[in-house]
C-alpha cells in the first residue's frame, strides 16, 4: 500500500479523474494534431490563424443580429455555421438595396407608380421601396435583364410589412421561352406557395410579417432566354386588396447547367452594367504530419435550399485532387488515392435536408471508416487502390478543391485531423 501511495506522489498525472487513460504494451492512443473551431462570427485576412484565402471581391454575410456584413477581397467570412465557402456568382439586377433608382434602358427598376423610401434601415442596407396596392390597382416593381445561354436562375430578395402581417411574392415572367421548373422558398421556414403559367413563375409568401426576411424563387427555363421580367409584388396579386410591402437586397443569379439552384449570399450592386460579380472562396491550410491511422472531421451546413447531394460541393481535398497520395471528400464520394493513383472509395449519401451534419472520415492502415452523425456508415468500399498515403500532403483545402471549381457553397466548423488508434472517436 505504501507503494502505491509513493507512486502516485511521484506521479499525480495518474490520479483517477484527471482523464489519463493508461496504456497497455502496444497500444497506441489518439490525439487531435488540426483543430478549427470557425465559432466566432467575423471577416478575418488571409492567414489569420494559419488559414489562407484567395477570394478577388469583397463578400458578404448574416451576423447573429440579421445584419448584412461585408469582408473585403482575400478575408475569409464566418458566420453562425462555421467558415463560407460559396461558388462564383454574379448578381445581374442592378441597384439591388436601392429598388428606386432610375429605369433608363431597363437598367434599373421600373415601378407602376413610384414606390416611397421609407426612413427604416433595412438589416441588409441601402433603403426600402415601398410598393403599395389599392382598392382598384395592382402594383409592383420590375426589372429586365437578357441571357444568352442561361436555363437556371434563382431570384431573391429580402421584404417586411411596414406593420401587421400579410402577402407578398416574386414572379418571373419568360420571353419567349417557357418555364420547366418552379418553386419558391423563405429563409424563416414560413409557408410560400407558386402559382404557374406557360411562361411565368408566381412564388407567394403566405405570411409576411415586419421582420426582415429573404425570399427566393427558384427556376428552370426551357430554353436559353432572351428576355426575362423580374417583379416584386406587394401581395397576391389579387384585386381589391389594399396593401404595401417593403422590398431592398434584390438579387438575379444565372446557375451553371450542372449546378443545382438556390441561392448564396448577397451581392451588393450598383447600376454598373452587368451587375456584380463575386469570387469563388478558396480556402487552405497548412497542417502537420500524419500517421497511418487518422482521422478528418468536420460539420458542415449548407446554403439555403442547397442539397446535401449538390454537384462538386466539396468538404475538404488533402494534397492535389485526384491525384497520387491524396484524399476528398465531396457531395458523391470519398476517395483515398494511394501512391500508385490508385483509388479506395466510398459512397456519401447522408440524409438529404438543408440541415447540419457532421461527417468523419477516418483510415486505419488502408482500412476506411466513414461516420455520419456520429454513426459508422455500412456503404460497401471499393476500388482497387491500397487506401494507403504513404506520403502525406502538408495542404488541406477547406471547403474547395485543389483546382478551380467544387466550393462547398455553404458553412463549415469544428474541423479536427485525429490520429492514433482512436483517432475516430476523437474526431467523429
């Protein structure tokens, strides 16, 4: 007994309750190597914390108050979900947070009667056009944009009551194409319904209330369009029905082809032609040696609407992208490359909701292990490579790929690198 009572003077570390595990021979324990928290709301310049980002505009988000914040080109934003990363996008309704301003050449915004701008500051800046109905007309305001080659857009904007609670939407009305796709949604969770013809998309937000909120109305065109009309509608567009809403942060964004549509966050214009474009966020981080056995987890939200199974949305890419000893994880598949290129891989199919998730990738000596929520995912493996990085990359790319393309148009937070025997519970 006296032994014990000397050994534990001499090592107070192995005192019960102090969360040392004791090892047996040859056991090997785990230990967290990479932590990024990306907790705190914030721009933040290019190698804050040891993270790097090239991003050639400035772009913006949502802080906890509803407020539109903007972080200049090469900052990286995050904000209540974790460190954005969003595609490439360019807004093309010009003057978007001042609906008001002039029609010439439908450069701007085209009224039936000119809306007031009421002294109230929306969250997102600029002013308020205040678009009002009567007992005997109906009123919006509208603008008019052309794209060449463009099938998919997603228009949004952000309206509130100036008291009560009541309708309002968004229509777009195609010339001379129809439309092939239709729905509309609401940042608060609130009820929209679309109402469609040949070639117009109507999305009713069924209750409006003095809050700020953004509407989106997201749709797909049968053919390339010449002319779209974009309106702002202050109720339901039914008649005899006096009412006003107040509309600012306006926004028309073209989608690739293989992209999904929803939209990301908001781009601030003025009445440049063209509209504004935003950059594609390419983000980094240098990270330590790793071992054999590790572990890469990370919770990611992704952007309104968007599905989990978005085309290219990419979580993270350790080393060169497809290339020999590297590893990706993105909305298909996870993937390790051995030294020989060749791959070892496994199917992601979480659940598919605009939800957060956090997903875990871990590798045991070429055995992989992949963890949704917390739950080891049964998804057979396969691939002919080894699952084996006998020399492992110094690069993690966060949210982005190592070449252009594949931005994970969302938020990301708690990114751990684990390694050791239980490197998986350290991380998942």
């Amino acid at each position: 007994m006296r032994k014990i009572i000397f050994l534990l003077a001499l090592f107070p570390a192995l005192t019960f309750g102090q969360g040392i595990i004791p090892t047996r021979p040859g056991q090997t324990t785990g230990k967290v190597i990479f932590s990024k928290a990306f907790t705190t709301p914030g721009c933040y310049a290019s190698g804050t914390d040891g993270v790097a980002i090239t991003r050639n505009s400035v772009a913006t988000y949502i802080d906890a108050n509803g407020n539109l914040q903007t972080c200049q080109a090469n900052e990286y934003r995050v904000d209540a979900g974790g460190i954005v990363s969003e595609p490439p996008r360019t807004n093309s309704a010009l003057n978007s947070n001042a609906m008001t301003v002039g029609n010439a050449a439908n450069t701007g915004w085209t009224a039936d009667e000119t809306p007031a701008t009421p002294a109230d500051v929306p969250k997102v800046g600029g002013t308020w056009a205040a678009v009002s109905t009567t007992s005997v007309t109906n009123n919006s305001i509208s603008t008019r944009r052309s794209f060449a080659s463009s099938t998919k857009f997603v228009v949004s904007v952000y309206m509130k009551k100036p008291t009560g609670s009541g309708k309002a939407g968004l229509q777009v009305y195609f010339n001379p194409t129809t439309y092939t796709g239709c729905a509309c949604a609401l940042s608060d969770g609130s009820a929209c319904t679309t109402y469609n013809t040949a070639n117009s998309c109507l999305g009713i937000a069924q209750n409006v209330t003095t809050t700020e909120v953004r509407m989106w109305l997201m749709v797909t065109a049968s053919a390339a369009v010449s002319d779209l009309y974009f309106y702002a509608i202050p109720n339901d567009l039914g008649v005899n029905k006096p009412d006003t809403t107040w509309f600012t942060g306006y926004q028309i964004e073209s989608v690739p082809s293989n992209h999904e549509i929803f939209p990301t966050s908001l781009i601030v214009t003025d009445s440049t032609a063209g509209g504004k474009a935003r950059a594609e966020d390419r983000i980094s981080a240098t990270i330590p040696a790793m071992s054999s056995k590790w572990c890469i987890g990370v919770t990611g939200t992704p952007n309104p609407a968007r599905p989990w199974g978005q085309y290219q949305a990419t979580f993270w890419n350790l080393g060169t992208i497809a290339g020999a000893n590297s590893s990706e994880i993105d909305w298909r598949y996870w993937e390790v490359y051995d030294a020989a290129g060749g791959s070892r891989y496994t199917n992601l199919y979480p659940a598919q909701t605009v939800a957060e998730h956090r997903i875990a990738t871990c590798v045991y000596d070429g055995s992989l292990k992949l963890y949704i929520d917390g739950t080891l995912d049964t998804t057979a493996i396969a691939g002919t490579g080894t699952g084996i990085i006998s020399t492992f990359p110094t690069t993690l790319h966060i949210g982005n790929r190592s070449g252009a393309g594949g931005a994970y148009a969302g938020s990301l937070k708690n990114l751990k690198i684990c390694t050791g025997s239980t490197a998986a519970k350290l991380c998942k």
